[in-house]
C-alpha cells in the first residue's frame, strides 16, 4: 500500500509516526511505554502484566471495565494489550468512520486508568489463567529457561504464578507512575491521516494528564554467557523432542549485516526447498524447522529450533553442521542467492497488504531505537547484499563462541550429549 511517514515529537516528550495510507479503510493504533518485568524487582514481576490487564478497563469516564469494552467494540473495533521483558504495547483498529470515537477512547484509558479494587481481584485471576495456559507452550517453556541460563531476563510461566502473590493493587499503581509519562510514550498510528486528523489526534495527546517524566526509559544492558552444559526439561508426556540452538553476537547487527542475514535465513529454513529444512523433509526427518535472528540491546541472537523424534535429532543435525559449514567457506551459490532475493521481494510484496502490517512494520524498529524503517528502500537493499556480506554475517555470529543447546521431552542425557558435541562444530 502505497504510505508516506511524518515524524512527529509533542511539546510534552511523546514521540511517534503518522502512516499516511490514503486508501485505507482502517485506523490502527499502536502505543508503546518501555514498561516491561525488567524496571521491576523479581518478587513483583506480574505487576507490570496485571497493571496492563486493568488499564484497558475502568477509567474515569467509564467506570467499569466491561462497559469501557462494550463502547470500545460497539461498531466493530478491536483492542488488546502485551506486555514484554522491555516492553507493553497497547493496540487497536476500527472502521475509519468512527477513528475520531476510537482515537479518544483508547488515549482516555491510557490516561486516567482508575485501578479499581474489584478490578485487580478478577485480573489476578485471568492472568493466572493465562500464565498456566501459555506454560503448556513447550517451545516458550524451553525458550526462557535458555534466556535463564544465558543470562537474560526472564522468568519462567511457574516462577510467576508463584510469584503473584507478592504483587498488590499499590504496586500496579506504583508502575504505572513510575513508567506511563509521556516522555516514555511512542506511537505508530496508520490509516487515512491527512493533516486535519493528524492535528487533532497530536491534540488529544498534548492534553494527556499524565505527568511528562524525564524521557525514553533505557533498555537493561544484557551480558549472554555460553551456555556450558546443555539445558533439559523433563516433560514425560511428550513423546518428541523440543529443541533449540542459539548463538549470540555481543553487538547490534548493521544495515548490510541485517538484509544479508535475512537472506541467510532464506536460503537455510524458510522454504520446503531451503537447505536445512528442504533437506530435511527431503529425509523424512522433521516436519518443520524455524530460525531467525533477534536483535536484544548490544547484542544479537540467532535461534533455531524444531519440534523433531529423538531418533532424527542427530540425522537433522548432521544437516544444520554440513549446509552452516558450507556457508563459513564462502560455497553459496549465485543461483541460491537470486532465489532468495525474490522470495525475500515477494514476501515485502505481501506483507505490505493490509494497514495493520505496515504499522507492525515501522513499529517494531521505531520501539526499540527510534529509528524510522525504509520501507521503500527494502528491494534496493536486499538486491545491494552480495555473497560475501552473507558468508561474513554468518562468521561473525559464530565467532565468539556465545552459545547453548537445550531440549524438551523425555530425558535421554547420552543423547543430548551427542548433539551438543556434533553441533559444537560451528562454533570451531
């Protein structure tokens, strides 16, 4: 869709993006507080999960939870909350006829949430709820117990229901003073935004209450360590193995660096004719393997992780070591290359469909550094990446020997042992 950015900064510190579509027929609406569990003691970890549970709630126009949802969605408009390690994010999207209805709505609940006694007991109870029904996700079970033994923060989904306990109705509020100011606040909002509606949206937010604060709350400076001994969670009603293989670099990933890592990725795991993936169900040996790349402050981090039986682990992993090995010694193919430059193309084709994909897009890099993505400059950069920029992206993520393995299933220490000694190879 074709869009146009204006960046914009209120007298009282917010910060944000205005995506101008002007064929769209939706508004979405993003807002950002660096608010996430690492500005808060462990003991109190949910207080940031439960004060975002309530503040899309009773507020001081509408006093009851329930009846602010029931206005809000009445034509059809949706919204939700998300709270993160570093983050909450709250989002919505209406029709474009009421935006107008919806803008002031959504700024009202960030802005005068009431934090309603009756309100905290209900949500103490569905964000247990929520906790143990996403601890029956084995890969997000696996995933923070490695971010555990790398360092990172993170709490695991049964540390947290136990830790609930110690988070009362004050310390909700607490957070929601020390992190919801408006120098902390960015937005991405996108949708039919001419100058008019620009003009009125900025005024209902220079309006907000909320005091102004001091600026961007920083991110915490995380320091991953290798992983010496590989990680298992004993689950005996799964019958497969969980597994993922991580490797840190101790540094942000540059322009070229990230294109040339995209189309790594490609050409590894994103496509049934890819070189682990492709290969692997060419054997009959996984039905699917993920890997990306993510960007923490300082560093960034490469996954992989399949769901896979125990008896192929080592057959799948003789693939990830052989097709990695051939990348380290330059043997990428022209041919493999172009493939993935136009997948890479038709993908960005793809994902430029819709209102709320194009927010999503700047907002996930404006949120963490304020940086304005280039979306019309993705074909001229990923065309601009040669083989050399993919063989020395993947070298360096390698190079310093950050990394761990970690399963989850039924104990089989020999063979874990096995795996984590076969895939010890890369980091040579």
């Amino acid at each position: 869709m074709i869009h146009t950015v204006h960046q914009v900064k209120l007298s009282n510190g917010a910060r944000g993006l205005f995506i101008d579509i002007p064929d769209a027929s939706v508004m979405n609406f993003e807002i950002n507080f660096r608010a996430g569990e690492y500005l808060v003691e462990v003991k109190k970890t949910e207080a940031p999960h439960l004060m975002e549970h309530m503040l899309l709630g009773a507020n001081q126009l509408i006093p009851k939870s329930k009846f602010f949802q029931a206005e809000f969605e009445k034509n059809g408009a949706y919204c939700n909350a998300s709270t993160g390690t570093y983050d909450i994010v709250y989002e919505a999207e209406c029709a474009d006829f009421e935006w107008h209805r919806i803008a002031k709505l959504l700024l009202l609940a960030i802005d005068k949430p009431l934090f309603l006694r009756e309100e905290f007991n209900s949500e103490f109870g569905n964000v247990k709820e929520e906790l143990v029904y996403l601890s029956n996700n084995h890969f997000r079970q696996l995933s923070i117990a490695m971010r555990q033994a790398f360092g990172l923060c993170a709490q695991t989904d049964q540390a947290r229901v136990k830790l609930m306990s110690n988070v009362k109705l004050k310390d909700v509020r607490n957070h929601y003073k020390n992190t919801h100011f408006t120098s902390n606040m960015r937005f991405v909002i996108g949708g039919k935004l001419p100058k008019e509606r620009r003009d009125q949206i900025l005024d209902h937010m220079n309006k907000m209450s909320m005091q102004q604060g001091t600026g961007r709350l920083v991110l915490p400076k995380e320091n991953p360590k290798r992983i010496e001994n590989p990680i298992f969670i004993t689950n005996d009603s799964v019958k497969n193995l969980y597994f993922y293989l991580d490797t840190f670099l101790k540094r942000k990933m540059n322009i070229v660096e990230s294109y040339a890592a995209q189309l790594l990725n490609i050409i590894l795991t994103e496509t049934y004719y890819s070189k682990i993936l492709g290969t692997a169900r060419e054997k009959g040996l996984a039905y699917n393997v993920n890997s990306n790349f993510h960007q923490l402050n300082g560093n960034t981090n490469l996954w992989l992780g399949v769901q896979i039986s125990p008896e192929n682990i080592i057959g799948l992993m003789d693939i990830v070591v052989k097709e990695f090995g051939k990348v380290f010694d330059g043997k990428i193919s022209q041919k493999d290359i172009k493939a993935a430059k136009q997948y890479s193309l038709g993908r960005f084709q793809r994902e430029g469909q819709t209102v709320g994909s194009i927010v999503s897009t700047y907002s996930t890099k404006y949120f963490y550094d304020q940086k304005v993505y280039e979306y019309f400059k993705f074909p001229e950069r990923i065309e601009a990446v040669k083989q050399e920029d993919i063989v020395k992206v993947a070298r360096e993520l390698f190079s310093q020997k950050i990394w761990g393995i970690g399963a989850l299933g039924i104990p089989n220490p020999e063979l874990i042992n096995k795996v984590d000694k076969k895939v010890s190879k890369l980091w040579a």
